[in-house]
C-alpha cells in the first residue's frame, strides 16, 4: 500500500515539474514574441474589449457583488482598457489589478494595479482576493492549462466568475492560422474540462471571432448561471457599446 502510495506521489510530482518546465519555455517564448510580433501585443480599448467579449457589464456586476470586489485581468497589454474600464461607469465599486509579461508604464487610474507576472504564477496577488477574472485572449496562450486553472482557482473568491476568450474551432484563414499555430494559441477546451473538473459551472459561445467562455466558481447558492451570465452580456451587447461611443 505505501509502496503504491509513494509512486503515485512520484507521478503526480514529476507531472507537475513537466507542466512547470512547459510553462517556463512557454513564458520565454511570448517574451521574445512581444518584442519580435508588435501586432501580438495590441493597445485594446474598452470598445475592443466589448466587442471581443460579447459585452462585460453583467460578468461585472456579478463580480461587483462578490465577496472580494476586485477584477483581475490576465494580460492587459498596454493596460490601456482596463484603466479605461475602471475610469468608466463599468469599473464602479470595483478595483482592478492587471497583469503583463513585462514592465510597462503603469496606467493612468489610482483603481488600476499593473504587476509583472503570468497566469500560471500570478505572483504577489493574494489566495481568495479575487472577485472576477478577465482574460481577452491571454490565457489561451498558455501551455500548462491545468496550472493556470490550479492558480487562478486559488486566487478566487467562492462565486467568483471567469470571463475569457479563446482561439475559435473554426479557421481565421490561412495567415492568421499560421501565425497563432506559431504563437500558441489555443481553444478553450483543456481550460474548461479543467475547471468542470474542478465542478466550476461554466458556459461557450463559438462566435465568428473568437469563442468566449465563461465559468463560475462554486460555493454560493442562488447566484446566476456562467450561461445566463454570458448571454445577458451578449443580448446587451449593443447597448453596452452605447454607452462608451
């Protein structure tokens, strides 16, 4: 029995020093991308964001009433949308915490925090901070699913909610294709059977441009579905456009 014991802990272990040596050579590579591929990192404002989303103003009123009222967005780029979001009638009550590979100036809002780290260590953010976590596009780069599931679930408050967008199942054409087979990236499908693995609720929709997930973290009753979450933003859509236009 302990014999047994001791070998699943020694696969388990040595599963977990592969995932961690594929998400290092992965975090080198996008380093190198941001400064050899300038259309990788994109200044995306608020509008981008909504519209690459299909709307966010429900996910963050979800997120607003949680126990831990702060977004934490994976990848801001430039930081540009989520200062813009936080400066907007869509960041009230909440505060926001953004991430990037490397240093970059830090946004223009004293609700917006910029800390240089990745999605499989989300380093100096605290365990259960976390109320909401976006991710338009950044994510789904990763290499090591399973680890960044691991981390983002530690961080998260109970009923806490994922909005997140993934490369979609169908072809963007033969020049796009190329260049994300190169950069790695990826569908949502290892980072939802992770997180229902992890009886997470969550929800797809497959659109022309990328799909975009949504996912709930158990814990609270009576709370809305990650599908009625994603479809309140999407049939809002236009007039949360409105709104910043």
């Amino acid at each position: 029995m302990s014999e047994f014991f001791f070998a699943q802990h020694a696969a388990l272990l040595e599963q977990a020093i592969i995932r961690r040596q594929q998400a290092a050579s992965q975090i080198v590579r996008m380093r190198l991308l941001e400064h050899t591929e300038p259309e990788y990192v994109k200044n995306s404002s608020l509008l981008d964001y909504l519209q690459s989303a299909k709307g966010l103003l429900t996910f963050l009123t979800h997120s607003r009433g949680s126990s831990a009222p702060n977004i934490l967005e994976i990848g801001s780029g430039t930081g540009t949308a989520l200062t813009q979001i936080a400066e907007s009638q869509f960041g009230d009550g909440l505060s926001f915490i953004g991430t990037n590979l490397l240093n970059r100036p830090k946004p223009g809002s004293p609700q917006v925090v910029l800390r240089q780290t990745t999605a499989e260590v989300l380093r100096g953010i605290a365990p259960r901070s976390v109320g909401g976590v976006l991710s338009i596009g950044s994510m789904a780069f990763s290499s090591a699913p399973e680890l960044v599931i691991d981390t983002i679930d530690r961080k998260l408050v109970k009923g806490a909610a994922i909005k997140a967008t993934f490369r979609a199942k169908h072809s963007y054409g033969l020049e796009w294709d190329e260049k994300y087979d190169a950069w790695g990236y990826r569908p949502h499908d290892a980072f939802s059977k992770e997180l229902r693995r992890r009886r997470f609720d969550v929800a797809v929709m497959e659109n022309e441009g990328d799909d975009v997930l949504v996912a709930i973290k158990p814990g609270v009753r009576n709370i809305a579905t990650a599908r009625e979450l994603l479809e309140q933003d999407s049939q809002t859509l236009r007039d949360q456009i409105a709104l910043v236009v």
